[in-house]
C-alpha cells in the first residue's frame, strides 16, 4: 500500500477518502483553496497546503500544482475523489509522469470512456442496447438534420462529461435550435470541449447503475444495482440500492451487461456503467463513468464492501479480496444528498455561515458531510453539503428510517433541500416505487405549509415575551445584573427552531 496519499478534492468525498486512509494506517495530505481554509477536510489530514485563490479553474483544477504538492509532502498516490479532475486524462497521465499512483483507471481508459460516443460504439459492438443516436459528435446543422430523420422529442448531450452538465430535452426543432448553443456553452464551461451528440429520449425511462471492481491481475465483479431516478435537471437528489424496478433475471443481464463492458477493455479500479430502462422493461446503455460516484455509499450499505478501501488495494497492485459469488446484498439503502438550495425559489444556491448543525444518528444511518459549525458556505463549488444514508431490511424500512433522520436533522445558516427530501420520502409514490426521472419536475411538487407564518409569529411572541420576562426587569427573584443562564437561552431557541 503506499505510505502516504494526497487527496485532490474537498468536502464530504475528501473527508470520505481520508478516513477510509486513516482505517489502513495512511499518511494523508490535503489541499486547499483559500475559500476553504477552515473546512473540515483540511483540519483532519496529516498534512494541509494551500493551491490557490477560491475559484476551481485556480485551485481544484490545477492539476500541476497538486502535483506539485504531492512531489514537495512525499505523497505516493493521488485521490481524486469524483469531479474536478477525476476523469482528466490529462491529470492521470501526468500523475503516472512524476512517479505517481493515480488512484483510478488508466488515462487510456479514462480518455475513452470520456468520449460518450465512444463509449456507446463499444457497447453497441458487444450487442448491448443502446437508444437510437449518432455515433459521432455532430455540428449544428448535422444536429438539425438528424433530429428531423429521428423525430422529436430528443436528448442532446455532451460529448466529453456526465453527471448531467451539458443534457437538454427537446421537443421541437424550434427548441433544438435554441438548446445547442446553451447546451455547447455549458459543455465547454464544465469539461473544456463543447462537442454535442443526440440520442432518442425514452420517455418517463428509470435510471439504474450498476458498481464494477476491476484489479490489474484481471478480475472485474460487480456489485449490484442502485437506482437514480429522482433527478432535478439530470442532477441526482435520491439514490437507492438495489432497484425496485428490477427482477433477479432482469437484474443478472443488466450486471452482466456491464460486467461485459469493464471486461472489453480491461477496467481497473473502481466504475459505474450507467443505462436507461423504460416502461416495458427493455434496458439501454447510456454512458461509463470511470470513477468513484457520488452513490457509492448505498452499494457499500447493501454489500459490507468498503469501495474507497478497495480502489486504494488496486491502486497499489492487489488483487481483489472478492469473487462474485461472494458478493451478496442484503436489505436496501437510501441516500439524500443534502444540498445548499432553496426549493421554493427554484433551487436557488444558497451561501451563508452554518450558525448550528445538528446530525443524525442512531441504527444503520450514515452521514458523510463536508460542513461544521462556524463554517461558511461560498459560491464558488457545488452545492452538496453532506449525504445521508440509511439501511433498512426491507426497503419500507429503509424509509422508515430515513424519515426519522431527516427530521433530526437540523442545519441553521442556510437554505437546504432538507424540507424537500422529508416531502418526497412523505409522498405515496415514491413509498410505492411509482416514479422515473421525470418525476421531480412533473409530477411532484412541494407542500406549502399554509400556517408558517402564523407559527413563526407564535414563536416569536413566546420569545419576546420571555426577554421582557427575564431580562426586562419583571422578575423579581433574580438580582440586578445577574445573568441569565445559556442554558435557559438554549431551550428558548430549540423552541423557536421546532415552530
């Protein structure tokens, strides 16, 4: 294992990796913007360097100062986390160039499967599924044209990323004009290549992901299925493990659909291949994403299998420690990415001091967080603050369980998605397992609390009335200039915080 490994990242997943670090007796470094000079991640590593001013495209993304850092702290290996460079080519090759490990697949590997299109002819090849689209990115008018031969609606795409930067649906020619230069600005602001490709738009589909494990002596497993449908503008909110959409014969082709895939070109490390499955149960490969995601928290829950601890083993040259007839999940997870956005305003991002943060715990619940009270929330990253998992031995406890976290939990400073994702585990449909990733903009909507001001009034009044009462001079037990004590204070304010 190598004795010391840098972390190229921030937030929950850099305090994800330092731990699993920690577990196998690793020296950890972190870096830092000088937004983040106070978070969590950089208190809790062996070591700390600053990379630069708070934006990504001077700090996070400058792959040769990290590099550099690495070099100076006597760091073997470099984990990148997901985001920022962890699908670089560039950054991977350049890792392996100054005597690095890059924890992750080959820049070979990585370079493909960047490529959607390219990744869509090897699965084509294999005889998997793919929806209708072209094999190439395609111009403006290539764009057009090919939109009118396949017919409306459609889904246009980014050639060179994922996690939902770059995708638009379109239902008209009209809209399709308007989208591909938005669509190729976002593109190029996100992944630095404005390339846009088209597929076919399979309505009211599921999104379901299957977790591959492949080491360098040529064993590739997988480890089940989750399921991502509950999508704000492609964004994942709720994940879940396994897919209640799925049977076990269903399930043993779509697993080993990607078994397939990481096996036709050799994967290492940690993978998700990612597909479509409509109405009618018919599956799609959609894209390959060469990295640790985000999800991997709910397959860790179902399967005992620690997935940071085994891309680090493979990193270092080892085999895997599992064959597939060992891995075997058990109950259901669910997980809530908790996010500094405002749903009644249109998911407007949210900034601001964390004045007080209350976590939940108790049985089979799991918080992977990025924040700490005193901490301030900048503008300048993604807005994920913290995930929140639960396991259940069924899925309606799962539920369950997860609904009594999300009322424990409590996070004052700014606005979060918490009020959403208490709705959404609230709602009769997504309890049925009834909902595909159009659900969140189309068929679901927020609960207005109609007696929120009449609540926030009662509150205040109790407290005003409490001030007069203890420090305006009408008690008079208590001597003068006595102080009041915290502790009342404190109960006041939990009151005012339930109302």
């Amino acid at each position: 294992m190598p004795g010391k490994v840098l972390v190229a990242n921030r937030g929950e997943i850099a305090m994800r990796i330092l731990r699993t670090c920690r577990e196998l007796g690793l020296e950890t470094v972190a870096v830092f913007s000088e937004a983040d000079r106070e978070a969590p991640h950089v208190r809790y590593a062996d070591e700390a360097y600053c990379i630069g001013p708070p934006p990504a495209q001077e700090s996070y993304l400058r792959g040769d100062k990290i590099i550099q850092v690495a070099l100076k702290a006597g760091a073997r290996a470099i984990h990148p986390g997901y985001g920022f460079l962890a699908e670089s080519p560039e950054f991977a090759r350049a890792c392996l160039e100054a005597g690095l490990i890059f924890v992750g697949p080959s820049p070979e590997v990585v370079e493909l499967f960047g490529d959607k299109t390219a990744a869509r002819r090897i699965a084509r090849d294999l005889g998997i599924p793919v929806t209708e689209g072209s094999e190439r990115a395609l111009s403006d008018s290539e764009l057009l044209a090919f939109a009118d031969r396949i017919g409306y609606p459609v889904m246009l795409k980014a050639a060179g990323g994922g996690g939902g930067m770059g995708m638009r649906a379109v239902h008209s020619r009209e809209e399709l004009e308007r989208a591909i230069p938005l669509a190729r600005r976002e593109a190029q602001a996100a992944f630095g290549d404005d390339r846009v490709y088209l597929e076919r738009l399979i309505k009211n589909a599921r999104h379901i992901e299957v977790q591959l494990l492949g080491d360098t002596h040529g064993h590739i497993i997988h480890l089940g299925e989750r399921e991502c449908s509950i999508q704000r503008r492609r964004q994942k909110l709720i994940e879940e493990s396994p897919s209640r959409a799925l049977d076990a014969s269903l399930r043993e082709r779509i697993c080993q659909a990607a078994v397939r895939i990481g096996q036709s070109v050799g994967y290492v490390g940690a993978g998700t291949v990612e597909f479509l499955l409509d109405s009618e149960g018919n599956f799609y490969f959609m894209e390959v994403n060469p990295r640790l995601q985000v999800e991997h928290t709910v397959t860790e829950a179902v399967t005992g299998v620690d997935i940071v601890m085994e891309q680090l083993r493979i990193a270092a040259g080892r085999e895997l420690r599992y064959t597939q007839d060992r891995v075997r999940p058990r109950g259901w997870a669910i997980e809530c990415r908790i996010l500094a956005e405002d749903p009644s305003q249109n998911f407007l991002p949210s900034t601001g001091r964390i004045s007080y943060l209350r976590e939940p715990g108790g049985p089979h619940v799991r918080v992977d967080s990025g924040i700490c009270e005193g901490l301030t929330i900048t503008p300048y990253y993604d807005s994920l603050l913290a995930k929140l998992i639960t396991w259940g031995e069924t899925r309606g406890m799962a539920i369950v369980r997860m609904r009594r976290a999300l009322e424990e939990y409590q996070i004052i400073g700014v606005t979060t998605n918490l009020d959403l994702h208490r709705a959404l585990l609230n709602s009769h449909r997504f309890f049925g397992g009834q909902f595909h990733t159009g659900f969140l903009e189309n068929q679901f909507f927020l609960p207005e609390d109609d007696e929120h001001e009449e609540r926030l009034a009662a509150a205040l009044t109790a407290v005003l009335l409490d001030y007069q009462r203890y420090a305006g001079g009408h008690n008079q037990k208590r001597t003068e200039g006595q102080p009041v004590s915290r502790w009342k204070m404190m109960g006041r304010w939990e009151l005012m915080r339930r109302w």
